[in-house]
C-alpha cells in the first residue's frame, strides 16, 4: 500500500519573524531530505484542503475561531501571544495543515493508502479549544482524531505524541474521551509545564528528565506505551510528530537521533499492524534543528513506508 505526502505551499507562506525558530525553511529542509535520501519518489504527494468550519469545530470554540479570522492582519504581524504571531497568510495555512490531517484520515480509512506524513505548519499540538499558544492555532491531530471518531464512525483511536513538549491542547480536547487512548513522552518541566498528572485515564503522557537520551524514551516506551497501545486495540493510529528531542535542537534538552525516531516509528507502526490494519497517519509538529529535523522525519517515513 502507499504512503501519502500531504502539504501544501501557503503553509510556507505562514511566518512569524526571521528570528522566530518555526519558520517556513522546516518545510524545504524536509523536503530536501526526503529528496536527497531518495525517498520522495517512493511518496504519493497529494496537496491538501482547507479543513472546514465543521471539523475544526468538533475540537474547537465557535468564538475562537471568529477571534482568528477577526484578528488576521491585513500586512505585518498580530501577536496571540509573545511567541505566537499571525501574519495575513497564517489563518489559511493553519486550515490547511489541518485540513491535511482530515484528508490523510480520509485516504488511509477509505484503504487508498496504509499510511501517511503530512509536512504542514503552523503545528497543533498547544492549542487549546478557545486559545492559540506555543506556536500553534489550530490542533491539527485532535482535529483529524475527532474525524476519524465523528466522520467515519471509529470505535478506538490512539495518539502518539512524541515532541520534546508535551501536547497540552491535544489532552485538553481528548481527556476522558474513552475512544482515545494518548501516549506521549516529554521533557518534564519545560514548556509548557502540564501533563504531570495527567487529565485523564486515557492519558499516558510520561515525563522524561533534562538530559535522557534513546535508551530511556525506549524503556518508556516498551513498559509503558505498548501494554496499553495492545490493550486498547486502536482502529487508527495517529502521531503528533516533533522533532525536537533531537539532541541536536536547542529548543530541549533530550538526546534522540534518527535511529530512535525510526526505532519509536517500528514500534508504533507495529501496533496499527496488530489492531488497525497499519493504518498510521502522522502530522509535523515541532523540531527546529533544521538539518536535524530533516534527517529525523526521512527515518521516520522509510519506516512508515517500508523502504
């Protein structure tokens, strides 16, 4: 079965400063390692859609989203908060990268492809039902889980999340909803300092400690994670993918590589082989170590499409 590529150019178009670290080059150095590696030509590129009122609206606040669009400045930049701006472009691009996610759902539960990748900014993950915050606008995975449970009529749907930051807005929206079960990592006391204790039962966000490298996350995740994932029995399983546990990213302090985001991709790609099947559709959320981020999302996807 196919891998899908899904973005999209306006999600370059959506930038916040030449000093801000989520800028519109993540996308090109992606794209150019998944290039070079000769992996692209193994991908189905496919442009997404803008995600619609009614789907963003599963996860999100009717005045929120008004607030955006109210908000969207006509030139320059409007500040959500000190490290969160929109420009004219953003409100589009955030539609679009969740819209990336709705339509990966859409393709890999309609049996086109097994699995999916979608390169889109701004992320998701932080934001929260009525607020944007920690870079995001829109929650690009609660998003596409709240399809694939509303839209397609899913029973079980697990998320991975394992971004240096823990996916705060993501267990905001999804805590307590027994149909989700949330296994995440994240490096404890760094931003934005929630997910100890958790909200929910169906949350397993695991707090990892300043300076933990692959071996520790792996523990982690074949303890904790892998019993539960197996227990749970997810139809579809869906990633929060950032980057930025590399060791190499300043904006943490972790000691991934490559090998431990492929090594992370097996495991959870064995599970949706186990109960879902091999359904995985994974969406870009942090990691601002350009070359790092590169190199990171080509082990991920050769993993993700069996190359």
């Amino acid at each position: 079965m196919e891998t899908l590529y899904l973005t999209h150019a306006v999600c370059r178009l959506h930038e916040m400063g030449a000093w801000h670290p989520e800028c519109p080059e993540r996308l090109d150095a992606i794209s150019d390692q998944l290039l070079a590696s000769g992996v692209m030509p193994w991908l189905v590129e496919r442009d997404a859609a803008p995600a619609t009122d009614a789907q963003i609206l599963r996860v999100h606040d009717p005045a929120y989203l008004s607030r955006l669009a109210s908000e969207s400045p006509a030139e320059g930049y409007q500040p959500i908060d000190p490290d969160t701006l929109m420009n004219r472009h953003t409100l589009d691009a955030a539609r679009l990268a969740a819209g990336a996610g709705v339509a990966a759902v859409d393709a890999v539960l309609g049996g086109e492809a097994n699995t999916a990748f979608c390169a889109v900014r701004p992320p998701g993950h932080h934001a929260l039902p009525d607020r944007a915050m920690g870079f995001c606008f829109l929650n690009n995975v609660a998003i596409a889980a709240r399809h694939a449970l509303e839209a397609h009529g899913l029973s079980r749907v697990a998320v991975i999340d394992f971004d240096v930051h823990h996916g705060n807005g993501t267990e905001a929206m999804l805590a307590n909803d027994p149909r989700v079960l949330m296994c995440g990592i994240f490096q404890r006391g760094l931003f934005p300092d929630t997910g100890a204790p958790p909200a929910g039962e169906n949350m397993l966000n695991v707090p990892v400690p300043a300076y933990a490298g692959g071996p520790q996350v792996r523990d982690i995740v074949t303890r904790d994670w892998l019993p539960r994932l197996d227990a749970f029995r997810p139809e579809l399983v869906l990633v929060s993918a950032g980057f930025d546990a590399h060791r190499e990213d300043e904006m943490g302090q972790l000691g991934l590589v490559e090998a431990d985001y492929a090594w992370i991709t097996e495991q959870v790609l064995a599970v949706a082989e186990r109960h879902a099947r091999g359904r995985v559709v994974s969406l870009l959320e942090g990691g601002y170590s350009l070359s790092a981020l590169g190199r990171s999302v080509v082990a991920h996807v050769r993993v993700l499409a069996k190359l």
